[in-house]
C-alpha cells in the first residue's frame, strides 16, 4: 500500500516514519522549503525520543520520502492523511483554512488529471465535529466521485510518540463506506497484533471521541491543580491524597499529578474548540468553560508563592529557571506555563536565567531576549535570589544539592512540578514551596 502524508509536523513526521517501518511506501508532502530541504537530508526538524533511529532506517531503505509536489505525491498513492495545523482562532474554534485548503486542490488534482482510481482521504488532524462533511464537499464541488472521507484521530503523546505509534491503546476509524472502512484496517492491522481494538464509527463520532479525550484528560489535571491548591489550605497533603485516589481502580494514577497547569498544542486548543463547539449546536459544555479558566489562574499560582515570600517587591531579584517546555522529552513550547510565568515575574522587574534540555531554542521564538539562557541546569545559578522549577524533567530530579546551595544567594525553591519532597528539603535546609503541600520555611 502507499500512502501520502500532507504536512510534515509533529504529526505527519512521526506517523509517516511509523507507517514506514511497518513496510508501507510513504510519500510525505509540505510545502515550507527550509524543512523540507531538512527532510530530504536526513535531519529530523522535531524533538522526539526514538525517532531519528526509525526515521534514518526508513529512508536508507528507501521507504520514506519528502516532496513538495502536492499532486505526485495525490497521483501515487491510494490513500492521502492530512496531517494539517488546525490553529485557535481568537474566538476559540479551530481554524481550518489548511486542512480545506487542501482538500479543495486535492479536488482541482483529480479532475484535472482525469483520475478514475478510488481514493481515501484521511483526516489525521484534531478537527471539529462535521470537518469530514466539509472535507468531502470541497473535493465533490470539482465534480469528484470516487472517493471516501476518512476520520482517523491520533492519540500520541509528545515524549512517547513512536511508541505510541507502533503499539497503540486502540485505533479510531471514522468512515461512512465499508470499503474505506475494509483498507483503513488492512493499514492499521500490524500495529495491533496484540489485540488492542480497532473501534469503528461514523465521521461524526470519531471528531468528537478525539475532543472527549483530550478535554477529559485536562480536566483530570484541573481537578488535582484546584484540590492541590484546596489541601494547602487545610493541611493536607496532595500526594499522600493522590496516592489515596489512585489506588481506586475507577480512578487509576495517570494524570493525577498537580502542578502549575497544562499548556503543549492539545489540550489547550482541544479544550477550547469543543466549548465553542458546543455553544454554535446549542449544548455548551461549561464545565470545559470551568476548566478553561482554572487552568489559565493556575499558571499564577507559583508567581503568588513568589511574590509573597518577598514580601510582594521583587523588583531587581533574578532567578534561576529549571524548565521551558510544557512538559519533558518534547521542545514544545506551545502554551507552556513557564512563558506565562516568566513574563509575569518580568513585569514586577525580574531578571531570569533558563535552562531547558531540549527546549533552549524553541522557546527563543517565545521569550526572545527578554531572558538570558543557560548551557546546563548549575549555569543558571550564578547570583541567582531563588531557583524555579517549571518541567519535570528526569535530570533535575537527583541535583547536587550543596552546589545549589553554594551558588544560589539563598537557599530559596519554588518547584513547581513537586519533583522534591518537602521533607527532603527540610532536611538539606531549603526554604521550599511546591503545590499542594505545606511550605518549608
């Protein structure tokens, strides 16, 4: 089977070189000239664990390649994934100018080209409820018969993607036609030998159960962010509390862990396009509304902490920043906390230093010069008034604690990821404040 993935982002990158290494040819299409002349040398544009070694196996075998030539790439291949950006529009919806932009030259292609072949077209991108419908009406409008709308969701997760790819919980396919149905299967099938579910559903169904998803989870982690902040309030402890819901198997561990709110490019955009979904079809869900607005106040949280421990003047101090990108293994700065954050501290006359693994230059596009960047996690410390943590990555977990505690000007951590213990802290002599636990003073 061939198949064409339209957009080379961190969707389309990751499924092409995936669907590749399961022996599929694969055509990947975008039309940014820098990247692409990236691609075609080898040389992976995203920050993802595992995938250069896929992606370098894929094309030495000759199974993965880049074009910028939309109509080959529709010409060759039996099956066509759009693998789109769908940004936030300022009113919240998800704006779909690429995605039917596309769809509409995918059209013009197989008329102009007299194509008789059936093709599937795939929406691989988070779209909104009806998108199939709309995807479908701009290919027939150039008088186009032969052909299928697909939806087909991902579920990866930045930081595990290839491996999420290649064994996934399930797959979702949404089509109207069996036969569409029959070869979406046929594709997916070696990815699911161990017996996870490929569940199918109509186009309608499928748009949504990727919304459910996603909001869900960001309202599991809203829940932990206001419980955390509740258990301050009256001695409680969130961990020893999360440990306690946990061990319920109606609720299970993941995604339980309070901290300084979500951000990446799901859950945010996710979140708001089903609120404005659902309030054009006259059903809002307001309790996405509700979490929409607890996540964004949550990201005030850590600079309160701060701002009290100085007595609310921090004008002149400068700190030490552990952790740029919205969570760890990516350099995804899409929505991060930390730019929130940072900003704010930079408003009441602040100074920052960062450091990030993977993070340093993505975030440049954010921060610009407004900050000054470090080579390594102790580089950040020098002169610096308290250290602050905003992602969880491994390698801060375990630090040498006695050269925080020399090069800092005080012994002074705001984590705002909990990857200390409070007691520990109090133990080495930090004064240390995280979320949902009682602050060491």
């Amino acid at each position: 089977m061939n198949v064409a993935l339209v957009g080379t982002g961190y969707v389309g990158l990751v499924s092409g070189t995936c669907f590749a290494e399961m022996g599929v040819q694969v055509t990947c299409v975008d039309n940014d000239p820098v990247k692409l002349e990236k691609l075609k040398n080898a040389e992976v544009t995203i920050y993802e664990p595992g995938l250069d070694i896929v992606f370098y196996r894929n094309i030495a075998k000759k199974r993965l390649s880049f074009t910028g030539d939309l109509q080959d790439a529709v010409l060759s291949n039996d099956v066509i994934f759009l693998c789109l950006p769908t940004p936030m529009g300022e009113d919240g919806s998800a704006d779909l100018k690429y995605v039917l932009g596309v769809a509409d030259s995918i059209g013009k292609i197989l008329v102009e080209n007299n194509v008789a072949e059936y093709k599937i077209i795939v929406n691989k991108s988070t779209v909104p409820v009806g998108t199939a419908q709309k995807v479908k009406h701009e290919i027939a409008k150039h008088g186009v018969t032969n052909f299928d709308v697909v939806s087909n969701p991902e579920f990866l997760r930045e930081g595990y993607a290839v491996e999420d790819f290649m064994k996934p919980d399930r797959i979702v396919i949404g089509a109207e036609d069996q036969k569409a149905l029959d070869v979406m299967r046929e594709l997916y099938e070696p990815f699911v030998r161990q017996g996870n579910p490929i569940i199918e559903m109509n186009t309608e169904s499928a748009e949504v159960t990727k919304y459910a998803g996603n909001s869900y989870l960001a309202m599991r982690i809203t829940f932990m962010n206001q419980l955390a902040n509740f258990c301050e309030k009256v001695g409680a402890n969130v961990d020893l509390v999360r440990r306690g819901m946990a061990a319920d198997n109606r609720i299970g561990k993941r995604f339980l862990f309070p901290g300084i709110g979500y951000g990446g490019s799901c859950f945010p955009k996710d979140v708001n396009a089903l609120i404005k979904t659902s309030t054009e079809f006259e059903s809002e869900m307001t309790i996405l509304t509700e979490v929409n607005r607890v996540n964004h106040a949550q990201k005030s949280v850590l600079v309160d902490k701060i701002l009290k421990h100085y007595n609310g003047d921090i004008k002149g101090k400068h700190f030490a920043v552990w952790g740029l990108a919205f969570k760890p293994n990516t350099d995804d700065m899409r929505e991060a906390p930390s730019v929130i954050i940072i900003n704010q501290l930079l408003k009441h006359g602040a100074s920052v230093c960062a450091y990030d693994p993977a993070a340093i230059e993505t975030s440049k596009f954010y921060l610009k010069d407004t900050i000054k960047y470090a080579s390594s996690e102790y580089d950040t410390l020098d002169a610096a008034d308290a250290l602050l943590i905003f992602t969880e990555w491994n390698e801060f977990r375990n630090p040498d604690f006695e050269e925080l505690k020399l090069k800092l000007n005080s012994p002074v951590i705001f984590d705002g990821r909990n990857i200390f213990t409070p007691d520990k802290m109090k133990e080495l002599g930090f004064t240390y404040y995280s979320i949902g636990r009682q602050d060491v003073k």
